[in-house]
C-alpha cells in the first residue's frame, strides 16, 4: 500500500481538509451530551423555560453546522478518492500496455481486468473512507472515554472495560477474516476468466453442445467463491452483534451503578442521560471503525495484487539509434537456428529454423495447424523472446533495436483480426495517425475493401466492439488497410486472407504486388494457392523446418508440402 500512496501526492490539501473536518464534526458531537445533560438539570428539573429554548437552540446549531462540516468533509474526501483511483488506473493501464506478449499470457487477461476495475474500486473505497473514519471514530472513542471522566471516574472504568473488551473481538475477527477475503479476491479471477472464456468461446461450445458441461464448470467455481464469501460474510457478521451485546451489556451495567450513584446524590439526571450517550457514540463508532477495518484490509489485499502487476517487469531500455534501414548488402530478415518455448517447461513451438529474406521479396510460410508459422510472425517484431538463436532484421537483433521503431518497420496483420469501436477511419488510423482521408482510401482499395465501406457510409461508417458487425473477411481486409497505411517497409500477413473467397485473395495478391512502396512481404498462409506465387516458401510441420524453395521445388522435395498441395487441388491436378 505505501508504494501506492504517491497517488495521493496530488491531493495532499484534501487529504488533511476531509478528517482535520471530520475531527471538527466528532467536536461537534461529543457537545451535544453535555448541553442535553443541562438541559435536563438545569431547565427540566427547575422548570426553567428560557433555559430550556436557549439549549435547544444550542443544539439546532450543533446539528447544521456539524451537517455543513460533514458534506465539507465527505465531499473533499471522495474528491481525494477518485483522484487517488484516477492517477492508479491510468498508470496500470500504461504498464499492463507495456508487457510483451509472454507476460500477458502468464499473467492472463482475466486477472489483468480484475485488478484494473475490482481491485482499484475497492481502493478508491478503501481511501474514500479511510480519510473520512481514521480520525473520527478514534477521536469520538477517546474523547467520550475522556467526557466520561470528567463526569465520574468510577463510570468511566466501565467505558474502559468496554473499549478493550470490542478491541480484543474486532482484532480476532479479523486475523480470521482477512485470509477469506484475499482468497475470495483469487476465486473471483477464477469466476471472470471462465465468463470470459465462454462468452468469447460461445460458438464453439454450442458447436460441440457442451452447454451443460460448461454450466457445471461455472456453478462449481462459482459455488466455490459463495461458499468463501459467505464463511467470510459469517464471520464479519459477527462483529455487530458482539459489539452491541458487550456495549448494550455495559449500558446495563452503567445504568445500575450510576442509579446507585444517583439516589446518594453524587451524580445527577442529567450527568447519567451525558455518560449514556457517550456510551451509545462508542457504540456507534466502533461500529463504523470495525466495517472501517474490514474496508481497509480488503483494500490490502487488493493493493498487494495490484503491487504484484507492478511489480512485473517492462523493457525500459532505451534505444539511441532508433532508425531501421533495408539495404541491399543484408538480409531484411533473417533466422539463426532459432528456437522458441512460450513456457519454461513447455517443449519448443519452434526449434532450430534457419532462413533469410532478402529485399523486395515475396517469401511464403505454410504449415498445419500448430506448426509454429504463427510464431515466427511473432519473433519478427519482438513481440516474443526467442530462447535460442538470433533473429535479425535488416542485420540487427531484434531485442537490441527500438521496438517502436522495429513495428514501424514491420508492419503485421495479426491472425485474429481485432477493430475497436468507433469509426472506419478511427481504426485506419491505428496505422498511421498522420494519414489523410485519401491516404485512408488509398488502403483501402490496396486492401479490397473499399466498396463495402463505401456501403457503410465511407469512413464515418461505424465499427462495433469487436468489428462484430462485421464479417470475417471484412474485417480481416480492414485490418490488412489499417496495416497498409502506415506503409512499412516490411509486411507480414499472418493467415490474414482465411476468410476471404479465391478471387478477392488472388486480386488482395495482385494489389500487394503492386504496392507503390515495394515492401518486403511474408505471407503465412494453410492454402497453397496464397503462396505458390511466392519467390521462396518456408514449410512447417510441428514446429520444425521440413522445406524451403519454390512451389515447383517443393513439390518434388517436401512431401508436406506435397501433401498439403494434394489435400487442396487433388492428387491428378499436382501430378
């Protein structure tokens, strides 16, 4: 929690304003017995009716001005709060942006989401009302112990019974409770991964009919994290009931010691009407001071998830030379004996491959399922490690060359097509920010997609979460336009015409071809006939190289070549 308090650097005014006011509040309160107590002694009991008025009147004024000071306090508290919660999303957000690709997977998406919205919200709330208990409930405690004191010590002993015996119960409660509430937080990001999974997976799961098995899953992770919170719930729901049965105990106790006290004259009405409610204020208070504990190690817990997001590493190198240039006396890129495991126990996605790329070339990667062409995408712009062997670029290692400048160089369409919603032309832009209208509509037809933009309404045509309204193909040309407009000098094309029919791939080819920019192109593909054209085609079977040539070649060659060539054209048409 202590690394996490900077964020609350900004709001040091409001941090000392919200409890310095609630202090002044709890003055206000602890007022309001002692002028009751002569309203009684002084005006009830002598039947004086201007004393009486002048102690009401008394207590109007302690009533709205404690009401003014408490929404001075409330409202400089929360300000503090969401200020508090601002500054740390924002600063997550920036460092979840800045894990590479292996550390997301590790860390998972779920839990990502967890500790950006529940555990900042409890945060905020932690701190909301932390500024806004911390002094108060203390303060009103002590302070009607001290009151107490000043009316009758021999009273007063009992307030100090009751103090020690709540602060012995909220302490136990809490060793037990906090353990609960962390595993409740762990069994939460449990809950969400599966929602998110199914919701994300609900075409597959229909497809096989695995409602039912998954509705299981649910219900027993979700049984999990109910049985947790409501062990948890039970036992802070202890803390109510023990503390007004010790304190409504101890009114029972000072209501017969002090009648005692009363009929031999050492205290008045009014002095006993002054220690009851002092004692019904502590009740109160602890009251609020125990659900301030629960708040507060709730809001530990999740301030050591969100320390352990931080805690995480970034590349924060810094890159002096930050330009990347294709030149003809070096490969643009190149593979040495590389190999990658996404895990450290995990066997290799890829192991050994060796290839090169040179200038202006059309270079073909095709393999099954899980053969690792996806992969090598992925090593090109360092979006993973590899953990044997080198990758180059343009003669220069990978994870020694500025990333910024490294994926300006390479431009990759992902093999999942994402868009953001907004507009046609907010997502283009993703590509280059700086591109005009006709830079955007250049891309566009580059990437086969401009007529159906043009029946969206042009590049105000609205794009959906997701690209949801849209279709496969669709949003995979958008995706290749988006990628097409930044012109890098390298493209990637990692199975990114999957989804479209023959003729729009062969002529999306065609425009690629023809590029203005002439950009080197690695095209990763599962049909032959996206690159047979191409003028080398490295071939993939379970993670290692079993071919590289030209189609002819490996079609005498590469016997998965050939037979991935046969499975799609026919055994008398490859002969």
């Amino acid at each position: 929690m202590k690394n996490l308090l900077r964020y609350l650097s900004d709001y040091k005014k409001e941090c000392i304003i919200a409890p310095l006011f609630k202090m002044l509040e709890a003055i206000l309160e602890l007022a309001v017995p002692l002028v009751i107590a002569q309203m009684i002694d002084k005006g009830i009991k002598d039947g004086d009716t201007d004393s009486i008025i002048i102690r009401f009147v008394m207590l109007i004024i302690l009533a709205a001005t404690g009401l003014g000071v408490s929404c001075i306090a409330q409202y400089y508290a929360a300000k503090a709060a969401t200020g508090f919660a601002r500054g740390l999303r924002h600063d997550l957000f920036e460092h979840i942006l800045a894990f590479d690709y292996s550390t997301i997977d590790n860390v998972g998406t779920s839990t990502m989401i967890t500790r950006m919205t529940s555990d900042v919200n409890i945060l905020q709330n932690g701190v909301n009302m932390f500024l806004r208990l911390f002094l108060r409930s203390p303060f009103i405690v002590t302070g009607a112990m001290i009151m107490a004191f000043t009316i009758d010590v021999r009273s007063a002993l009992i307030f100090v019974l009751v103090i020690a015996s709540l602060a012995v119960t909220v302490s136990v409660i809490m060793k037990i409770n906090i353990p609960l509430l962390g595993a409740a937080q762990r069994k939460l990001d449990d809950v969400l991964c599966l929602v998110r999974e199914n919701l994300s997976g609900a075409r597959v799961v229909r497809a096989f009919s695995l409602e039912d098995s998954q509705i299981r899953d649910f219900d027993d992770t979700n049984a999990d994290l109910t049985d947790i919170m409501l062990r948890s719930g039970r036992i802070s729901g202890l803390m109510n009931p023990l503390t007004y049965v010790i304190v409504n105990l101890a009114v029972v106790l000072l209501i017969f010691t002090d009648r005692i006290q009363v009929n031999e004259g050492i205290l008045t009405t009014g002095q006993v009407v002054a220690l009851y409610n002092y004692m019904s204020q502590i009740l109160l208070e602890l009251v609020k001071f125990a659900n301030l504990i629960v708040i507060m190690n709730r809001a530990l817990a999740s301030a050591d998830r969100i320390n352990d997001i931080f805690a995480i590493p970034c590349d924060t190198r810094s890159f002096a030379d930050t330009g990347i240039a294709d030149t003809d006396s070096e490969p643009v890129v190149e593979f040495r004996n590389v190999s990658l495991r996404y895990h450290e126990d995990a066997d290799d996605a890829v192991s050994d491959i060796s290839f090169k790329i040179h200038k202006g070339e059309t270079f073909g990667i095709i393999g099954g399922t899980g053969a690792g062409k996806t992969t090598i995408a992925n090593l090109i712009p360092a979006f993973y490690t590899a953990t044997g062997g080198k990758v180059l670029v343009c003669g220069r290692d990978v994870n020694e060359t500025d990333p910024a400048a490294l994926r300006r160089f390479a431009g990759t369409v992902m093999q999942k097509s994402v868009l953001f919603e907004g507009t046609i032309r907010d997502n283009l832009k993703f590509g280059n920010t700086n591109a005009t209208d006709d830079d955007l509509e250049t891309a566009a037809r580059w990437a086969v997609c401009d007529d159906f933009i043009a029946e969206r309404g042009g590049l105000d045509g609205r794009v959906e979460a997701g690209g949801r309204n849209y279709s496969g193909g669709q949003k995979q040309r958008l995706s290749i336009a988006r990628t097409l407009a930044a012109s890098p000098r390298l493209l990637i094309l990692d199975d990114a015409s999957s989804a479209l029919d023959y003729m729009t791939d062969r002529k999306l080819r065609s425009n690629i071809a023809q590029l203005p920019f002439k950009p080197t192109v690695i095209i990763i593909a599962q049909r032959t006939v996206s690159v047979m054209d191409c003028d080398n085609i490295l071939v993939l079977d379970d993670g290692a190289m079993v071919g590289l040539g030209t189609h002819e070649e490996l079609l005498e060659s590469c016997p998965v070549y050939r037979e991935i060539y046969d499975s799609q054209f026919g055994e008398q048409e490859g002969a």
